[in-house]
C-alpha cells in the first residue's frame, strides 16, 4: 500500500466532515454584526432623547429626596405630632423634690412648658442650659414657667443634678411614670407646651432651645 492510499470509509468520513464554505452558516447576529463599509453604528437619537427624558427627572428628584433627608431634624429632634394638641393638659400633680406640693392647674394663665427628662440623659443634659435660658427670661415677668418630670430616675440624682447644672423651677420625681403615660412620652428629652388656658398645642421630641419655645409662643399669641 503506497503513502497516497487511503481507506476509503475513511476518506468519505473525512469528506463529510471538511470544511465547505458554502455550506457554512455564520454565529454572529445581524446586530453584532457592524455594517458591510466598516463604519461604525450611531445611536439612535430618538432613543437617546427617550432616555433621557427618563433619567433626568429621576435624577432630579433624587437630588431633591438627598437634600430633604440632609436637612431636615433627625427623627429624635423634631416638632411632633400628638393626640394631645388641642386638648386640656392631663392632670400633672405631685410632691417636688423640694417637698412641696404641685398642680398644674395652678399654674392657669401662664405659658407652662411641661419637659420630661432624665439625668442620664446626654440630650437632656445638653437641653438644660437652654430650659435655664428661657426660665430666666420669663422669671421677672411670671408669665412663663417650666415643670419638669423625671423619666426613669431617682429625687437624690434629681437634686444633684440641679444643684450642678443650674436651675430653680420645680421637678416631680414621684408618680412620674403615670404622668409619661398620660401625656404619651416615649423617651427623652420630650416637652409640650401648654397655654394660659391649660391647652396643649405643642410637642418637641429631643432637645428644646429658648428661642424656639419664644417663637412658637410669640407666634400663638399673634394669632390668638
């Protein structure tokens, strides 16, 4: 058998198996495919504005949605809503620190801010010179005073406190639980403000400042 020879069900095998161009069907899709001249393939424009008319106001209102989040008060300090506001102030009464005895009825025809607080409390501690302020500026006339609650603390802590950080207005420590309930206090700090004629009409949760309890009542009494 000489080198040319070849197995003749081998040779038709093969012959099956060759490469025949004409017979080849191409992988690659129309789309893949770039145009026969070369060039390359523009987008189309009327997809181009589509996009376009989509992505940009999505964008411009996650701009919008950062900025709100950015500077808006965190969830812990912020004017808040109660089913309280409109309503008589709950009963608040009890003995003080001091050893005397409180009603808030009492107090009826002046601003009272009712601040519920804790002496372990960093907030609350960072709030104090603010109620400080604003006692003090209402002292001479009596027009407005505070009252405030202990939230999960002892008279003894209380007092220290008070003798440390400044501060004469009275503090219920006995039955302050009760009073949380009534007025609905989830944690502290948190105050309300009630009117001359005894009617809730604003909640801070978290830290309260001298002017904007001065504000909120400049602006009631504007309006009454």
């Amino acid at each position: 058998m000489t080198a040319e020879s070849t197995n003749p069900e081998r040779g038709a095998a093969y012959d099956d198996c060759a490469d025949k161009p004409e017979s080849v069907v191409s992988t690659d899709s129309p789309e893949s495919a770039g145009p026969a001249d070369g060039s390359s393939v523009l987008p189309d424009p009327s997809k181009q504005r589509l996009l376009m008319r989509v992505v940009l106001p999505l964008a411009v209102v996650l701009a919008v949605l950062m900025w709100v989040l950015a500077t808006r008060d965190s969830a812990v300090q912020r004017r808040a809503s109660s089913p309280l506001l409109g309503e008589l102030t709950p009963a608040l009464m009890g003995v003080t620190t001091g050893g005397e005895s409180f009603d808030i009825d009492s107090w009826r025809g002046r601003w009272v801010l009712v601040n519920f607080f804790s002496t372990t409390c960093v907030p609350c501690v960072k709030e104090h010179p603010e109620l400080v302020e604003f006692n003090e500026r209402h002292s001479a006339a009596d027009d407005a005073r505070i009252v405030s609650v202990t939230f999960e603390d002892s008279a003894a802590n209380v007092s220290e406190f008070f003798a440390v950080h400044g501060g004469d207005w009275p503090v219920l420590a006995e039955g302050s639980y009760s009073a949380a309930v009534a007025y609905g206090v989830t944690g502290v700090p948190e105050s309300y403000l009630v009117t001359p004629s005894g009617v809730v009409v604003w909640k801070q949760i978290g830290g309260v400042t001298a002017d904007a309890i001065d504000n909120i009542i400049e602006q009631l009494t504007a309006n009454a």
